[in-house]
C-alpha cells in the first residue's frame, strides 16, 4: 500500500522571499552551504544536457537502448558499458558535456564568496570555470572505481586542474565538490549503474563522502538551488552528503512542478521548502 501524499503549506510568495534573505544573509557569513542542481547552469541556456532524462536521451541518439533503460541515464549508461565498453560510456559523456557551460551570474557571484563548501551535482563545468580568477580553492571529485585497481573514491584537484594530495584539502578556503565528477578538469564520471553499485553499498556508512566534506558541512544548513528530487539516486545522494550537518536545511522547488516522491522527500529530509521561481531566487540570492 502507497504511503499516503504529505501535505506541504508552503509559505507565502513575500514569506518564502524573506525567508530566502535571511538563508542569504547566513550564506555569506558561511554558515549556509550551496548545493547546486543542473537547473542554475540551465538558466544561461542548454548547451549541454541539463538533467537526467536529457542525457538519457542524448545517449538514445547514440546507441539503440532496450526499452528498460530507456529515459534513465543509470541503466542507459550501464546496458552501453555491458555491451560496448566502458570506454564508449566515458567518450559518450565527453561528448555530451563537450560545450563548455559558461558560468551564470549565480557562480560567478558565489566565486566571490569565501564559501568553505559549495555542492555542484552536475557534469558540467561552470563552477570551476566561475573560481578560475582564484587560487585558494580546490576540487574534489566522486570517481568511479570499475577498473582502476584503486581502493579511492575520489580524486584532489588543485586551481589548476592538477591532481594533488588529499592533504591539500585542509588549507583550501573554498572546495568545490563534485560528489558525481565532472567533465573538467579529468572526466570523472559516476554514471553507469555499476558506478553507483559501491557507493550506494557504503554511502551508509559514509565512506564515499570526503573527510573535508563531512568537517565543513558540520553546523550548516544546505540551500539547494536548481535541484530536483524525482530520482532515488539523486535523493540518496542529498541524504548522505547533508548528513550530519545543522537540522534545518532550505529548496528553492516550483510546487506544481513537485511529484509525490519528492514532497515525501521533503518532508522526510525536514526540508523547508521555498516557492520560489529559480529565477528570482536568484535575484535575490544576487542582491544579499
């Protein structure tokens, strides 16, 4: 029997917006931690697939997909590892995320800011590309682990786009963690299924989430901007990486936009939701 559809009174349009002045207000003293969705690189214009369901069907248009894996990017990356190679998998991401995505005013201004943690779930780039006029950040990247005879989660990168030491990590003012890789700088993909297989086995317990990560994240809230949470994946993820942090945690969502398993997951997560266009949550994150 279905869990019966929480009922979610959302504040009022001039509430939510007073409600996000203060997030804001927090965010710039630290204490708030942007966890990014592929909906703020979208607002500068798709150049690239901007959610899963695009990229399931980017990867449509270049393999002939059973009717399973259709319209899930899992499954449609695991059935072209299964039956072509891991290495088509990685061109095929490379190939989808070739078009650099220009930075939105959103990342630039937050690249102002000496954040010490800013969650970006997306294959994208922009992020990086908005800290590149800085050199006291750094990058940690989720990596796949099928193949690379390597008992890691994840890889360091400094400014540079260089690989370094997780030692490095402690002196860096603000990282950029991308829990599912990145295109840039080394095209680290958790993608296919059997990515995740590992992760999901321990994210429990967590051993994927950085040790960095998990210090900076303790006593603040999260503010997530431009996420959906319509896939288990992705809300598994969202549990793990702001757990253990402060209570209360804030997302921007669009209510009629909102399936049933993500209002459960709202309520579940002791999410506070704000009804807020993206775009004007912008504005206003911009304006703070």
């Amino acid at each position: 029997m279905n869990a019966p559809v929480p009922q979610i009174d959302f504040a009022a349009p001039a509430d939510a917006e007073a409600i996000l002045g203060d997030v804001v207000a927090r965010l710039r003293g630290g204490n708030v931690i942007p966890y990014l969705g592929p909906g703020v690189a979208e607002i500068g214009g798709p150049a690239v697939p901007m959610n899963p369901e695009a990229l399931a069907a980017f990867f449509g248009t270049k393999v002939a997909l059973p009717r399973r894996a259709r319209g899930n990017a899992w499954a449609s990356a695991q059935h072209i590892e299964s039956t072509r190679h891991r290495t088509t998998v990685t061109a095929l991401m490379v190939e989808a995320f070739a078009t650099p995505v220009a930075p939105t005013a959103l990342h630039h201004h937050l690249a102002t800011m000496p954040l010490p943690l800013v969650v970006d779930s997306w294959y994208d780039g922009a992020m990086r590309s908005a800290l590149a006029g800085r050199v006291d950040w750094g990058e940690i990247q989720g990596i796949t682990r099928a193949g690379i005879g390597e008992d890691r989660w994840y890889r360091f990168y400094d400014a540079a786009g260089q690989e370094v030491d997780r030692a490095q990590a402690k002196d860096w003012t603000t990282i950029l963690y991308k829990p599912h890789g990145s295109v840039a700088p080394a095209r680290n993909f958790l993608i296919s299924d059997a990515d995740y297989v590992e992760v999901l086995t321990e994210i429990d317990i967590q051993t994927p989430i950085p040790d960095e990560v998990k210090a900076r994240r303790t006593g603040r809230s999260f503010l997530f901007l431009g996420c959906r949470f319509n896939d288990q994946l992705l809300r598994t993820y969202v549990r793990q990486v702001s757990k253990r942090s402060a209570d209360i945690h804030y997302a921007v969502v669009e209510p009629d936009m909102l399936s049933k398993n993500e209002l459960r997951f709202l309520v579940s997560q002791g999410l506070t939701p704000l009804a807020i266009p993206l775009a004007r949550a912008v504005e206003i994150v911009l304006a703070g």
